[in-house]
C-alpha cells in the first residue's frame, strides 16, 4: 500500500510539473499554397486560425486567396525572394524601383493579404538596405511581417523591430524531413516551447504528411493547454520582441 501511495504521488507530481504554468499561444503557417486545388482545400479545412500563405506565381493564387478569405482565414503573400526564382522573387542587386514593382504585382496576384513572409530568402533577408526599405513600405500599406528565418544572418525581423512594424518570427519548421514522427516530434517541440515561452510560431507546407498529422492533432491541442490564435493575435502577444531563439532581451541579435 505504502509502495502504491509513493507510486501515485509521483505520477501526481510528473503531472503538476507537465502541466503549464501561464497561457500558451500557437500560431501555425502553411506555406506554398496556389499550386495544387486538392491540396489548398485540405489546407483550408484544416480546424481554427491557420494562416495560408500564398506563392503568387501559381496558378490558383488569386482564386484560392479569396476563398480562404470567405472562409475567414488569415491569407498572407509568401514573398519569393533568392535563391527562388520567377518574375516576382527579390535578388540582391536588384533596384529598390525593381523591388516595388514585383512586390506590387505579387500583391495583386494574392488579394486580402494582411501580410507577407518570405519565401526561401536566405540571401535576400540578410541585406540590410532592401529589407529596412520592405520594412518601411509594408508599414506604410498597413500589412505586417512574418521572418521565416531561413537563415540566421536575417535582419528583415530586426529592421521590422527598428521602425515598429508589426511582425513576428518563425519558432519552429514543421516538415523540414517529411515522415509522420519527424513532423509529430516538431509539432511538439512547439508545443513544448509555447508553454516554456508563452507563445511559438510554426511553419509547414501542405505536404500530405504534415496535413495528416495536424488534423489529428490541432483539434487536442487545448487539451494540452496551447490554444491556436490568428498571426495578428500572436502579433500583440509577443509585441514585437524577439523570442530568446532569436535575440536577447527583447531585441534582435543581428540589428
């Protein structure tokens, strides 16, 4: 009996220290959407505030944008930026006038976009001047900014942060190696760093294997104590500050 006491309070106690302590946020992004019908509208069922974001140079962009936004999801431009190709992808070296020019036709291909992230990028997001400039334009057009962080010599978040644009950064690549158990063991780990930090964002694709996982799982989310929230939601809740991943006290590293 006195075996089976001790056996209970410890499980009790596993239990307590499982649980969390403070709310815990989860955004999730499904990125790569426009080029396959079967796939978006997978997506698109997929249960609570997922957020699609759109390729523009695919060829059901513009229709797929507005039925995520009727079916009241948060629809974002997933920007191509280098190494991507296409007529709209950003490269260094390309004029600030260049810049705009895709950036407004990619907008147009991708209507009732709220924001943007970006689309591969490593090289794009480390260059100082036309991420300050992306930074400034997308204030001044009311949108906001998701860091992918495809790289860890981005500064797109940090320009963001300089001027007070609303934006948050990527926690977690869902689907990175794409088998059921490495996409449950990412799904969470962001779970594991929602409840340690308050808040994660993750990032996937609509990979049939990533879709299977998270319609089994988004629905038992609350049940772990992660309630799925918009990105704007997440955007006030992490008021512009970096994540511990992702710089110290509040601030960007790579400013």
């Amino acid at each position: 009996m006195r075996y089976l006491l001790c056996l209970l309070f410890c499980l009790m106690a596993g239990v307590a220290q499982a649980a969390p302590t403070g709310k815990a946020y989860m955004s999730i992004i499904i990125d790569d959407l426009g080029q396959s019908t079967e796939r978006d509208s997978r997506t698109l069922a997929l249960p609570g505030p997922v957020t699609m974001a759109i390729m523009p140079d695919t060829p059901h962009a513009t229709d797929f944008a507005r039925q995520a936004h009727k079916a009241g999801k948060t629809v974002i431009l997933h920007m191509p930026m280098d190494p991507a190709t296409g007529p709209y992808a950003w490269h260094p070296g390309i004029a600030i006038d260049e810049l705009a020019r895709r950036l407004d036709a990619a907008l147009a291909k991708v209507p009732y976009a709220a924001g943007i992230n970006n689309h591969m990028g490593s090289r794009m997001t480390a260059q100082r001047e036309p991420m300050a400039w992306l930074m400034g334009e997308l204030q001044q057009r009311h949108l906001f900014f998701v860091d992918s962080r495809t790289s860890a010599a981005t500064v797109a978040a940090a320009e963001a942060q300089r001027i007070g644009l609303a934006h948050v950064s990527r926690d977690v690549f869902l689907d990175d190696v794409r088998t059921t158990e490495a996409i449950t063991g990412q799904l969470q780990q962001g779970i594991a760093l929602a409840r340690k930090q308050g808040s994660a964002v993750l990032i996937g694709h609509p990979y049939p294997q990533t879709l299977d996982v998270l319609e089994r799982a988004l629905p038992q989310l609350k049940a772990q104590g992660v309630e799925l929230i918009r990105l704007s939601q997440m955007i006030a809740v992490r008021s512009n500050q970096a994540m511990p991943g992702h710089g110290k006290n509040g601030r960007y590293t790579n400013r």
